[in-house]
C-alpha cells in the first residue's frame, strides 16, 4: 500500500521519518507486504534529501494515482489543505491529518464525505501529539457518559507558565526563553492567545458530545495578562495557574466551552503538568476521572500519532465507525457569562475594608510586599455576569479575574 | 446479540447495571439491533435481585446456547475460569475477562485458542481498572518501540502508602483503614505482598514486548516491610514510596520486570498518584513518556471497560488483530540482582564514620529524631548483587533497601 505525505514541515517530516526507519515492523503491524511513502507534496524544495525522487508539486498527481489509499496531510491551515482532503476523501483515499485548524472548522464536512465514501479521516494527532487521546474517548465513551472533559492542551503556555511558577519569570521573558527553545512561533499570538486550545478543545467536544463544536462559539482567553503577583496568590491559594481547555455537558442539547487561565489546586495530575507537556482528564459517570498525559507537540510525538493513524487505515480497508459527529442548533455552546463561577479575583481599592463589606463571603488571599491598595480574594457566584456586575459596584479597579477548577 | 456474564460479584454486577442501564445507547454503539445480558452464571442464590430469572448455574447452558455470541468472565480465580473460558472460545464465543489471575497465567493459551477459532478474548479490565490502556499501549506500539513501562498498578497499596506518608500512619493502621473502607480484604496478601501488582506487570510487560511474562520468574516485593522512617527519609531526599511494577526492554531476548516498593520523585505523574488512583507509564522511542491515570479498581470503572470490550467484539465479528503474543525462552526476565541499582538504604551501625568510609560515594539522608545508631543514604551500584555485598561486608545491620527510579 502506498502512503503520500502533504506538508514536508516539522510534521511531516517527522512522518516519513518513523515510516522509513520503521518500515519493516509497521508494514507488519499493517498487515501489508509493504507501507511505504511515494509522494510527498511540498511547494518547497529539498535539494540533497534522503527522500529526493519522491517531492512532487502538483497535487494532481496524488489524486490520480489509484495505488495511493491513504493520504497524510501535514500542511497545516485551512487553505488548500480543506480543498485537498476533501478531494482525496471524495476520490475514496482515506486521510490522516495532524491539523487542528482543519478538523476544528471542517471536521462534520470531512467525516461526511468519509462516511458517504466509506473511507477513513483520522485525526488522533490533532489533539494532545503523540498522547492517544481521540480513541482512548471513544473506548470511554462506548460504555461512560462524559460529563467533562478538561485539559491542558497547549505546550507552549504551559512551558511560559511553568518558568513563571518556577522561575519566577515575567511573562514577556518566559516567552522569548520559548522562543529561544523553538517552542514558540516568532508570531506566538495562536498560542498565547489561546487559539490553539480552542481549537483542540473543539475536536475534544465534538468527539465527546457528539454534535459539531465552532472555535468561534467558544470564550478564548489567552495567557498575556498573567503577572507575577497573580502567579503568587495561586502559589498561595495552594495552586498553580494553567490554561486550560474544559467542556461540560449541561443538558442534551447545551454544553460549555471555553478555553482561559485557571487555579488548579496542587497535587492534582495536571498541576504536576509541567513544561511543555499536556494532560487531558476525561470526567465519565461510570469510569470517574481518567487522565492522559505525555508531549503534546514535538516532531516525533506527534508523527507517531499521525503514523499509527495511517497503520490503522491500512488494516481496516472498510471504514471505522468509532468517530463522527453531527451538525450543532444555534447556542449549542452556553455563554460563560451565564455559568456559576468561583474565581480569584485581584483589584486595587483606596477603601479594602468597605470593598471586604460589599464583596460579602470572600476568602481573601495574602502574599509578601503586597502593595498597599492590593486586595486578592477567591469568591463564588451564580453566574460570571452577577460576579462582574458585584465587581463594577466596587470603587475598585479590578486586575484581573481568574477562574478556579476542581480539576 | 446476547450476553452471558459468569460470576455476580462486584465486577460482574457492574457489568450487568451498567448492560442494563446504558442498553439503548450501548447497542447503539455496538451496531446491534439488542445487546442483552441473557445468563449470569453464578452458584450463589440472590433473591430479589432485579436480574431474577437469568441466573443459572449450570455453565453448559451458556455453553450450548447459539445465541450467546460473547461471555464475560468475572469470576476471578484461574478454577474454574480457565476451563469455562477455553471451553467458550473454542465453542466459538468471544470471551471478555476482568480476571489478572487468568491473563497473567493463562493468556498466551487462551489467545492462540482465540486465534484458532477466528474470535476475541479481550481483557482490557484486568489492568488498571477503567483505565484505557490495553488498547492506547497497542495504539502507542503501533508507530513505537516500547523501551519501558512502570505504574502503580494496585489501588489498595498505593491508598495505604498514601496514609502513610500524608497522615503518618504506620503501616498496619493504614491496612486497618484499607480494610474498614472496603480497599483491601480480609486476608490482604494478595496485594500487600506484591501479588496482583505482579500479575498486572506480567500482562503489559507480554503485551509490550510480545513475548508471555509468567508470574513466577519475576521478583515481587509487596509493602509491609515499609516503615515510617522509610516514608520520612523519602520526604528528606524529595519524593515519596510508591509500589512500582516495572519493565524494560534490555534486548530482543531479555527483559527486566520486577514489583518493589520504591523512591518517586515529587513533581512526577507517579508522585502525585494518591489514594486508590493508579498510574501508568509508557516510554516510547518516538512518543516519549506518556501516562495513563484513573480508578485501578472499584465496581463500575471496572465494569465499564469490560462492557468497552463486550461492544468491541459485537462491533467485530472477526477477530481484533491488535493482541497476542508469543512464548518467552527460559531466563527471558533478567534476575534483579543482575540489574544496576540506585537505591536508598537504611542500616543500625555503631560506627557510622567507619560504615561511610567503607560504602565510599554515598548520599546521606537525614531526619528528625533519628536513632544515633540510624545511617541512611542513597548509594549506586553495577549490580544489586554488588550493592548487598557491599552491604554485607560491614558491622551494620540492614533494614531496608529501597530503589530509587526516573519516573
């Protein structure tokens, strides 16, 4: 069976890589005579390659090619690869793709034209790199009812947050040190902005309640506007700061999404997330918490997900009926702002005690060389709007707010 | 479709609630029309129970009914398990056990019977309770070599370490406690020693590296000789003890595996494992560290991957090609001794200075209210064997050797 390879980046790259040296075992895992790369589809050029004889540049050539069945597409973005997949999925290739974007906005298209064409699209690297995570869900969810689903789904956050927890950093240099380390873009703004998340968090509630969920529908906050003094009151809350990913299931036809930073208390799996690893905890009425963790990026973590989605395609000529998901109503995804919320709160006010009488039961949090105006407490509330309408009745200028998980 | 379940105790109760509960959207799941429990096959009269009626107790009538296309064995115990689960695969049954005893014992035969009449025998219940991780270990091989994989695989010891070392229980106050909350039973020595720790590396470190592990070839510590001095120089030197199962690849013909109390870093996934959670760790080539963490044990966790399974072979008439594993040669598992180490020791000598002048580079430990006789230090050696000779030779009297990991 012949494998093509779109997109010869850090991904793709990755792919042939594993294929090639493992070529022999994963053929056998595959049950083929041979699984092997014959194309690979770059507008670039790679002059002095191992792999020279395979590059191509007309995407044609894949698609006319009938000894192609599976098609591994590490572009990344929307456009072509969105053109591309469906292309090969409606000429009866099977696709395998790492690409979040693609199945966070396209995914109820693509696994429509897969069922239609009885072919597979797999996407287990989209979510989490090399952790398994897409089909560890389904096997959960094939004898559970998922409440929740939460996680630590960015590595590159998670590598700025650990160096401002353990370090000590500010955010701006615990970004540049990522970037130094290749873990973070020269445009970084899909990361730190919580893009990235989002997207991962999406895939994560399609697969798990069944109906499409649109990254546009989803509250997204980033990490920009964590400073050092809140990094300090969560160390003395008795937790850590993590952005985190999270999706519940309210009522059958209603979840939550969001993707923000939150408190997670210590000892928990994904406090001790560190670095650039993810950890995604899966909440279901039968198994309780389940949580997967390991590289969430990274050119080999990744690349063996992507692979072991293409060994997959190759044993089960005939479709797999483990994934799908249907179309969403309208408000599918509930506004945050109408949530309960138990959040951190810090502000700065002339007047502590009388902001302390209106803000009723607080648990105020101290640390060292606070300033003299500071005041940081943890409070609950119905919904995140009461919260924010007891906050602007405050003569008080709130700092920042941040929610806390029992995750 | 029907079912039969042989053995109505806490797992095979779940299986059925669980059967029962989700019917509608299980048969769903499993693309059947129906898929209902028909027998529970079990020798104890339960009046009243809601299931009354399907309760049998002789196994021929699961044996020679054509409609039962897949049993679950959750009798636990390797008589009668073995003979009524060969009977039924080769009656041409699919069989899905939660049962470590048989697995660990027993699998190798039961797979080739599977393999032979075309159908499944599944067990992913038997490790790691609801944890998926059967399945996600053959998913991660699949584009991975497996260098190593360690857990914390029993829940009853790892709740009792975790009063330990957080309540500064003793250890026979803690099993107590086990015992009073339904953790641990009567006669505990199936987990205190080690015992169902060691049946659970046995499958993993077969289905890892493809070849049986026996029970009996690998050396099994269980956790009653750990004191509350162990649990206090643990915290000294900056982690806690957790009982580890443990293998690793150290050639195409030989493996270490092994089941001992040992030294885990704060900070890791392992360290933070507390209560009756259980962890486990795989180490791949391209994948890197990845861990899997939930319930190990507990009615409906358990029951909910049996059930995964029950809807897995309904799904797949013919058989899964994912498991399986072939015979091991003699001396496959390395003996211990022959292992590096890096262990912490604790030892009475009434010439400290002249004991560190013989044990040459060691790390001293200290604690508070130590004996004054009391030496403790972490110590590395070529082989365990050197390391208790080096002990042996000096006037000091060993109370624990404890090894240290990189998990």
């Amino acid at each position: 069976m012949k494998v093509a390879v779109m997109g010869y980046g850090v991904v793709g790259s990755g792919v042939v890589e594993v294929l090639n040296k493992n070529q022999e075992s994963i053929s056998k895992r595959a049950g083929q005579e041979e699984l092997a790369v014959k194309y690979i589809l770059d507008l670039r050029d790679f002059p002095g390659d191992v792999n020279e004889g395979k590059f191509i540049k007309d995407f044609n050539i894949i698609l006319n090619d009938d000894e192609v069945k599976v098609v591994v597409e590490t572009m990344g973005g929307l456009n072509p690869a969105f053109d591309f997949v469906s292309k090969c999925l409606n000429a009866g290739k099977s696709v395998v793709t790492s690409n979040k974007e693609l199945v966070a906005a396209k995914g109820i298209e693509l696994l429509n034209i897969a069922k239609e064409k009885s072919v597979n699209f797999l996407f287990e690297a989209s979510v989490g790199g090399g952790i398994p995570i897409i089909r560890p869900i389904s096997q959960c969810l094939a004898a559970n009812e998922i409440d929740e689903i939460a996680g630590i789904l960015n590595g590159t956050t998670n590598f700025i947050l650990t160096k401002m927890i353990e370090d000590k950093m500010e955010f701006a240099d615990a970004l540049k040190l990522a970037q130094d380390n290749g873990y973070a873009e020269k445009d970084p703004t899909a990361d730190i902005e919580g893009i990235d998340a989002c997207r991962k968090i999406c895939i994560l509630a399609s697969l798990c309640y069944g109906k499409h969920v649109y990254p546009d529908g989803v509250f997204t906050q980033g990490i920009t506007k964590i400073s050092s003094e809140d990094v300090e009151y969560a160390k003395s809350w008795g937790g850590v700061i993590k952005l985190i990913g999270a999706s519940k299931k309210l009522s059958d036809d209603k979840i939550s999404a969001w993707v923000r930073p939150c408190f997670v208390a210590n000892g928990s799996q994904l406090a001790s997330t560190t670095d650039v690893f993810n950890a995604i905890l899966v909440r279901g009425d039968a198994i309780g918490d389940v949580v997967f963790y390991g590289r969430g990026a990274g050119k080999l973590p990744t690349a063996s997900a992507v692979v072991a989605d293409v060994i997959d395609c190759a044993k089960h000529v005939e479709r797999k009926k483990l994934f799908g998901w249907g179309e969403s109503k309208e408000n599918y995804v509930a506004d945050y702002l109408d949530l309960p919320v138990t959040a951190y709160v810090r502000l700065s006010t002339s007047d502590k005690e009388k902001a302390k009488s209106q803000l009723g039961d607080i648990k105020v949090l101290t640390r060292d060389n606070a300033k003299s105006d500071e005041l940081a407490f943890v409070i609950s509330a119905k919904t995140e709007r009461e919260l924010n309408d007891t906050l602007s009745k405050l003569d008080a200028e709130v700092k920042n707010i941040i929610p806390v998980t029992d995750f």
